[in-house]
C-alpha cells in the first residue's frame, strides 16, 4: 500500500513541476523585435518582417516620435485598406510600444493620415 501511495505522491508533483517548465522555456525563447530595426516604427516598413520567423509570445518593441506617429492593431481588411475600426481598436502612442504576438497573424499601421498608405504598417505571422 505504501508504494502505491508513494507513486502517487511522486505524480503530484512532477505535473506542475512539468507545466513550470513548459512555461518557463516558452519565457526564455521569447524574443524581442525592434520593429523596424534601428530606424523604428516609421515609413517604409511593410517589408520589415521579410526572411523573420516570429513565434507566439515573441515581443514587437515600436519605437517611434509619439507627436508623429502610433501604432494600431487592426484586421487583415485594415490592414489591407489601412482602415482603423470605429470602436475596439487598441491604440499605442507612447513612443515606446511593446506588444506580445499571439499565434497567427497580427497586423498594425499608423492611423496617422497617409502614413500606413506609405508603408506605416506590418503583418506578422507567429508560429
């Protein structure tokens, strides 16, 4: 009976020693993105994340002059159209913006009139 126990025991507290580590590691390889690289969050920077591989809680770091720019998430369509929702859209403007990447796709631009129409936006794909 006493060995029975003492496996159960030994289970208890391998799964949340699992899930800690599970956790962990996903913390560790998380990576930190300047978008735009050293120039930032400015025009031109559509083609930024070519030859990238992003991954789920990966971190973009937008770096910008917030008297002249934000950064919006929007949809596939907002992004395609540079359009911003009336409502719901979460709006960045400190300058110095981190946002956590979900699994898929994220899309932002700079609402800023006529800015995501000069290439003021990403699409990013995490893995």
């Amino acid at each position: 009976m006493a060995h029975g126990s003492g496996s159960s025991n030994q289970a208890m507290f391998m799964v949340p020693f699992l899930l800690y580590l599970l956790i962990f590691s996903e913390t560790v390889d998380a990576t930190t993105y300047t978008v735009g690289g050293s120039d930032g969050w400015t025009f031109n920077t559509a083609t930024w994340p070519r030859g990238k591989h992003f991954r789920a809680g990966d971190k973009l770091l937008f770096k910008y002059d917030p008297a002249l720019h934000n950064v919006v998430g929007v949809s596939s369509g907002g992004y395609r159209r540079c359009i911003t929702p009336a409502a719901g859209a979460k709006v960045y403007k400190s300058g110095k913006d981190e946002v956590k990447l979900r699994k898929g796709m994220d899309f932002f631009i700079c609402n800023i009139a006529g800015h995501c129409e000069s290439g003021m936006k990403i699409a990013i794909n995490a893995v």
